[in-house]
C-alpha cells in the first residue's frame, strides 16, 4: 500500500492536471476551427498526411512524466515489516553511601561503574539493554534501548545516595521488561537483571519478596558482590563499617536460577547472556519509494523526447 510522508506536496498535481486540461481543450477547439473555416476535400488532397494519433502519445507521455515526478514531491512510501530483537537486559547498580568504601580500588562505586560498562561492551548489539540505579529507591534511568551511548553516560553520572532498596531494584527492573513493546511477539521478552551491589537492605521491599517475583516472571537475577567485609566508610564525620551481605545476594541469584559472583570479569558476565533465548517482533517502518518515481518519471519523459523527435524532429 502506497502512503505520502509529505501529503501536502501532492497539490503538485494541481498544475498537471490544468495542462492536461489546456491541452485536451486546445485539440478540441482546433478541430472545432478546421472544420469551420477549411474546406476538408481541397485539404485532404493537397496537405500531407499528418501525424494523427501519434502526436498524442508523445504529449501524453510527457503528461506522465510530469504526473510522476508531482508524485515524487509528496515522498511515497510503502509499509515494511522490520524484525525488532526483544530480548533485554537490566542493569541495576547500587549508589548507596556504601559504595564509596576504597577497600575495592579505586571505590566500590568506580570498581561497579567499570565492570558495567565493560559489560555493555560485550553485549550484542542485537539485545536491547536498561539501566536502574536504587539507593534508598529505584529508578530507571534508561529504558530499554539499543543505544549503548546512552546507558554509558549514564552510568558515568551515577550519584551516590542514602539507604539501599535491593528489593525494589529487582521489581523496578521486571517492570522495566514489561514495558518492551510486544510487536507482534507473545508475552514479555527473555529477560535477565544484573544487580551490583555491597550492602545489606535497608529500604523497601524485602529481597525474597523480590526473588519471588523475579523467579515467577522466568527473569533470573545475576549478582555482582563488590566490597570486604573491612570496608567502611566515613559518614557525618565518623567511620561506618560497611560489610558485604553475600548471603543475600547469593540468595537471590539461587532463587531466580542466576549465577553469583564476586569479583566479576567480562568473561564470567557473558554467561548472564549466553543461555537467552529470542524474541522476533516486527515492526512497521515506511520504506520511501521517491526514487522509484522519479525513475519512472525519467522512462516517461525520456519516451516522450525520442517519439517527438522521431516523428516531428522537436522536442515536445
């Protein structure tokens, strides 16, 4: 089905048509004037031949050309089915005032910035991938998209914050997944959550509440344990200890069929994505069709030159 992104052009048209219009009146008037004024047995005996039929194809085609390239203006274009890649994953980074413990060189948070980005390094291009930080809240700070740029800059402007809501970091990143158009597919795509993290909870919702809700989506949830249990940091002028709560972290990974780490390289990231599956959506993207008109428009006058030339040595 042909559709115009530009609809307004097609008042080109307008001007074609009048010249159609101008000419059809004009063959019909200069008949109307031969058989008034001329006497038709003398001219058929001393004129040639004329060019009868042939002298309309010529103008008609250039009509044609005219027609196409008026149509050219309005940008034609026709639908296409686009397969969309719907498989996702979340990444979902702890700015607790935790993370800034150096007992991971440089920080916690610089450690957990670098292994995330190099993560998105190594993703395929093909998935698409979101970003949530949670402090004493999660919030999605880029959707699911397929532009790596953004989720990078983002996680170079993680601010660091009160409280840690693990939990709520889990169920902010299903409902991140959920928020995938479906484009054509059946149910939520194959997702998986990456949470790097250190400390214990403190906000929100529990992080079995979370396992729960993950594990029933099939979402395994991949986490990443920086930090010592000698860490500390300095808050309101005195040293708080901040140690790593492995144990629940474990826990949510075992519940949600994910894998646990605690000090993570790329190549033990890549099995969060290896075992995805696929998800094939479409979706529709006009495919403008401008040159095919124009092409059209060019066969149309170029017949119109050659006939004139041919048959009358002029250009019409």
């Amino acid at each position: 089905m042909i559709r115009f992104l530009e609809p307004w052009w097609l008042l080109a048209l307008l001007p074609v048509v009048a010249i159609a219009a101008v000419y059809v009146w004009r063959q019909f008037r200069r008949k109307q004037y031969a058989v008034r004024f001329a006497n038709l047995d003398l001219l058929r005996t001393l004129a040639p031949k004329g060019l009868g039929w042939r002298r309309h194809v010529a103008a008609g085609t250039f009509l044609l050309a005219l027609l196409a390239l008026a149509t050219a203006m309005a940008r034609p274009s026709v639908d296409r089915e686009e397969p969309l890649e719907r498989a996702t994953i979340m990444l979902a980074i702890d700015v607790s005032l935790s993370m800034e413990a150096d007992d991971v060189a440089p920080s916690r948070i610089e450690a957990a910035q670098e292994a995330a980005k190099q993560f998105v390094t190594e993703l395929p291009p093909t998935y698409n991938l979101g970003l949530v930080s949670f402090a004493k809240s999660a919030n999605v700070l880029v959707p699911p998209t397929k532009d790596r740029v953004a989720v990078q800059q983002a996680i170079d402007g993680l601010a660091l914050a009160e409280a840690t809501a693990t939990g709520e970091a889990v169920f902010t990143c299903l409902e991140a997944v959920r928020s995938v158009p479906a484009d054509g597919a059946q149910g939520i795509p194959p997702a998986r959550i990456v949470l790097l993290s250190d400390g214990y909870r403190t906000s929100g919702r529990s992080v079995e509440e979370a396992a729960a809700a993950a594990a029933a989506a099939n979402v395994p949830v991949s986490t990443i344990a920086f930090g010592t249990d000698a860490g500390v940091v300095d808050i309101g002028g005195q040293l708080q200890p901040v140690p790593v709560d492995r144990l629940a972290l474990a826990e949510l990974a075992e519940t949600t069929q994910g894998f646990f780490y605690e000090a993570a390289s790329v190549s033990e990231l890549k099995q969060v994505y290896e075992d995805m599956g696929s998800s094939i959506g479409h979706r529709v993207e006009p495919r403008e069709v401008t040159q095919w008109y124009a092409g059209i428009a060019l066969l149309f006058a170029l017949a119109a030159g050659g006939m004139s030339l041919l048959w009358t040595s002029r250009l019409p």
